[in-house]
C-alpha cells in the first residue's frame, strides 16, 4: 500500500513529535550551510530540496534570510497537493527566488537545465528507498553539485539490523564527502547528517535517463 503523504505531514503539527524534533534540527543545520556554502559570482547560493513536500524545514529559513545572502531555490516535490501547500507558503511569507517544481525527484532530468547547486536537502528520502538506490542516489550526486556544495540529510534510526544512517555516512565518504555533522533527536528517532563536497577533477555531467532512486 502507498504510504498516505498527505496524513504523514500532519505529524509535524505534533508538538515534540519526532518529526517535529527532526525539522528543527534540519533548519538548524541549513540556517548553517546557508552562511557557509558557496555562492556565484553574484553572491547568490542556489539551493535544493528533493522530495521537499510542503516546504516546512526550507520555506521559514529561508523567510529569515531575507536580509542575509540571496539564495535562489527549486523544491521538487512529485505530489500535486503537497506542491501546492508549499507555493501558498511561498506567496504568506512574501518569498521570491523560489520556485517549486512538481516533478519526480529520482530522475536526474529533472535536474539537467540547471546550474550546479550549492546547498542540496534530501530529508526524507533515505529511509523511503532501497539501499542499493542510497548508494546510486550519493554516487549520482556530485553531478548536480558546484565544489564545496553542503548536502543536508535525513534518516530514521531504529532498525531491525542496526542504525542504517551509518551506511549513509560511509556512503558519503567514499565519494568525496567530507561531514560537516551528524545529530539525533532528543528521541533518538532521526539523524540528520550534513556534508560537504569536495569536487574531485574527474567528476562527469549529469547523464539523462539516469534515476538515482524510486520510493518503495
């Protein structure tokens, strides 16, 4: 059966929850990778989510930078609904540079006729795919990022074999990722990881027709 998206963001409105206790540890870390990315010639961080939902870890961080450095950002989230939630925040909170994007994230073409970015989010998508489509979604991931790109991520913790955010760490370091940090919640429900990308020279373009990843 499709997991009900729709009634699983309802849990962010939970307080204490932990997704609630996983969005703001993932706002704090972007509050952070918007200050340290970096930027095009014009002082301009590019940013993107990927499966970014209703916008809730990206859309109030970015209303407080409103004063800080411009950043232009792209949310691609393939559910019709949750897209829209997340363009009636932009238009309540006054944004402009975002731009929301409903498509299908695990395909690279919806990532071919941009630039490289500086900050990439994949919260929720880890623990919602295949290992084997964890490890090709990372491998993928340099084509899509300018040098010293940070990456923010998230994974459930609890698993019958173990924490499976380790697997995702060592991922992340044998393809030139070095970590920036790595946390939990107060439950030890979540960890969110965030790492920086050390552009290798030998790095190829972003191939089309290649999917990194397909939810279960």
């Amino acid at each position: 059966m499709t997991k009900d998206w729709l009634q699983w963001h309802r849990h962010y409105d939970t307080p204490n929850s932990s997704l609630a206790q996983r969005l703001i540890a993932v706002r704090r870390d972007l509050r952070r990778a918007l200050a340290e990315a970096p930027c095009d010639s014009d002082g301009v961080v590019r940013m993107m989510s990927i499966c970014a939902g209703e916008g809730r870890d990206v859309l109030p961080v970015l209303a407080e930078q409103d004063r800080g450095r411009p950043v232009k950002a792209i949310l691609v989230e393939l559910d019709p609904v949750l897209a829209q939630r997340a363009c009636a925040t932009i238009t309540d909170l006054g944004l402009s540079g975002v731009e929301v994007r409903t498509a299908d994230a695990g395909t690279i073409d919806t990532y071919l006729a941009e630039p490289r970015t500086h900050v990439l989010l994949a919260c929720g998508v880890f623990g919602n795919i295949t290992a084997a489509d964890m490890r090709r979604t990372i491998a993928t991931l340099p084509a899509l990022l300018a040098a010293d790109a940070i990456v923010i991520w998230t994974r459930g913790a609890q698993h019958a074999d173990g924490d499976p955010s380790q697997d995702i760490r060592a991922c992340f370091s044998e393809h030139a990722f070095t970590e920036m940090s790595f946390t939990g919640t107060a439950d030890d429900t979540f960890r969110v990881g965030m790492h920086r990308f050390a552009r290798p020279a030998d790095v190829r373009p972003p191939q089309p027709g290649t999917r990194m990843f397909t939810f279960a």
